[in-house]
C-alpha cells in the first residue's frame, strides 16, 4: 500500500492532469449539454445496452462481474494506448467527462434535483473508488504518451536518450503495483454499485 501511494505522489503531476480533463470536460458537458450530446449519445447507448443485459439476468455476481470487467477493461485500454502519444486517455477523459456532465444535466433537468444532490446521492458512492482508478490508469497513459514524444524528441542527444530510457524503466518496474491498485480500487467499486442495483431492485 505504501509503495503504491509513494509512486502515485512521484506521478502526481500526471494524475492532476487526468484529473483536470475529466472534471473539467464535465463542466463543460454540464454547461454545453445540447452541443456535447452528439458526441456522448453512442456511450449513453452501450451504457443502455449494459443495464439492459444486467436487468434481462439479474444477479449479484452477474452486476458485480460485469461492471468490474467492463471497467477494467477500460482503464487497462486508456493505460497502455498511451503509447499512442497519450491521445486516447486524453479522449477518453474529455468523452466521460463530458458524459458525466451531460448526465447530472438530464437528471437535474428530469428530476427538478440540483445536479450536486445527483451527483453524491447516485455516483460518488461507487465513484469515490471508479474515478480514481480512472484516474490512474489515464494519468499513467498520459505519462507513457509524454515519455513516447520526449524519446522521439531526444534522437539527437545521448544524454536526453538514458534519461528517457530511464524513466521508462522505473515506469515499467512500477506497472506491477500501479495495475494491482487499480484492479483493488475497482473491484470495490464494483461490489458497491452492484450491490446498490440489487438494492434499487429490491426497491423497485
């Protein structure tokens, strides 16, 4: 654990950026939701899709496995498609963002609720785990995207070339605990937002 919180705090500068492009674009989903909604429409489809299959078989494990794959899944895709120059973390930020927003929006609008009640009543219970491993797995896509564009910018010096290289491998050496937290964080994610559908239905 503490290996893992000194490696976020070495990297922090990447997860402050990761940071800033998901809340930040989520504002602007917020205050430009009918500009946003055509970008964000295919993703709040395939989310439809995805509670549709849970509700046609219900089931704790069955909640539970699916939204751990799926977010799982998601992050390991933003973290090693950094080395594309980091641009798909950077999308991936900017397109959940501007989802989120778009959906504290609706919701508001829908409901008559303020968009904060929303917010912690419906997403941070299993978000306050979610957005951080989001956060991780992009910021350290961000990382490789920028280690990606300095090793290319450092053909022409030797030195910039170890530095490079360097960085990489105490990147690599720190994959092992950096994927593990993320993996923890969000299988308890996933156990409490499974565990809310099972209780909406009971609900329902």
């Amino acid at each position: 654990m503490r290996s893992f919180v000194n490696i976020l705090k070495q990297n922090r500068v990447f997860l402050w950026m990761a940071a800033i492009l998901l809340f930040g674009s989520s504002v602007l989903g917020y205050v430009f939701h009918n500009e946003v909604q055509p970008f964000v429409q295919l993703a709040l489809e395939q989310l439809e899709e995805l509670a549709q299959s849970l509700q046609m078989e219900p089931g704790y494990w069955n909640a539970f496995s699916t939204i751990f794959l799926n977010n799982l899944q998601a992050s390991i895709a933003m973290l090693a498609a950094g080395f594309f120059f980091g641009i798909f973390p950077v999308f991936a930020l900017v397109l959940n963002g501007f989802m989120l927003g778009y959906v504290l929006y609706e919701a508001a609008e829908q409901y008559g609720i303020h968009p904060l009640l929303v917010f912690v009543q419906q997403i941070l219970p299993h978000g306050v785990l979610e957005f951080p491993a989001i956060i991780i797995a992009a910021g350290f896509g961000l990382k490789f995207g920028w280690l990606i564009v300095r090793g290319i910018g450092s053909i022409w010096s030797e030195k910039a070339r170890i530095r490079v290289g360097r960085q990489f491998r105490q990147s690599f050496r720190h994959m092992p605990v950096v994927l593990l937290g993320i993996v923890v964080l969000l299988f308890f994610a996933a156990v409490i937002e499974a565990g809310l559908i099972m209780l909406a239905q009971v609900h329902f």
